[in-house]
C-alpha cells in the first residue's frame, strides 16, 4: 500500500478583505435583547414565571409558585425541561432549588430560533399549569 500524499493548493495572490460588519460584541448583545424580550413578554403572563435575568446569551427564568412569596416551583421546572426536551429544546436546570431553567443558546442563534424557544417556553408552561397558590 502506498503512503498518502498530502493535498496541497496551489499558491495564490488573493487577500480576504477585512470584516466590516458589526462587532461580535453588538450582534450579541442585539441577539440577547431580542431572546430576552420574547421571554419577557411571557414573564408578564405565567405566574409561574418569578425572574428572568441573565449575562450575555445566557439567561435564567426562575420559576415560582408565588411571586410575593418566592416559593420555588422546583417539581415544575423538572416538568417543563422534560417537554421542551421532547419538541426539541434542550434547556438545563439549575440554582440552589432547582427551579431555575439555564437557557444557553450558541452564538449563532437566529431571531428564528429565539422564537421558537419563547413559544415552546410558553407552550411547556401552560401545560405544567398556573401556580395561583
């Protein structure tokens, strides 16, 4: 058997022109208004919904069984990852209760895709029920 040749390119002259598009810093940050704002507008509606807070594209929606108590609804936040996992979102769940769902999407998350978290978000919470105490 013969040893494989290693591939090579012929030489060129061309030079990529530099980036002039937005920094990475401000589609990010575009990104992450437009993800938490489709959280928000439901964060108005759920009760279940007590915090929605977060650092770049990662957020947290803390959920609760009542919003002037701050009672964790940790059984619940285990239901709502368990039906986003079947449509497809993976979320995480954390904070020292468990009632906390991670959501981190990778840099390259469209407006399509941040619309589709929100909805199926929306879809998971209105199935798990509304903790009106």
């Amino acid at each position: 058997m013969a040893a494989r040749q290693p591939i090579t390119l012929p030489p060129t002259d061309h030079v990529p022109s530099p980036y002039d598009g937005p920094s990475r810093e401000k589609v990010l940050a575009l990104r992450r208004q437009y993800l938490s704002l489709g959280l928000i507008t439901y964060y108005k509606d759920p009760l279940l919904i007590g915090e929605v807070r977060g650092l770049g594209l990662m957020l947290g929606v803390e959920l609760v069984k009542d919003r002037q108590s701050k009672e964790p609804a940790t059984e619940q936040a285990a239901e709502v990852v368990e039906i986003t996992e079947e449509r497809g979102l993976l979320l995480g769940k954390g904070g020292l209760d468990g009632n906390t769902l991670r959501i981190k999407p990778p840099m390259c998350v469209t407006t399509d895709d941040a619309d589709f978290l929100a909805a199926c978000l929306d879809q998971a919470l209105s199935e798990v029920g509304d903790f009106r105490g």
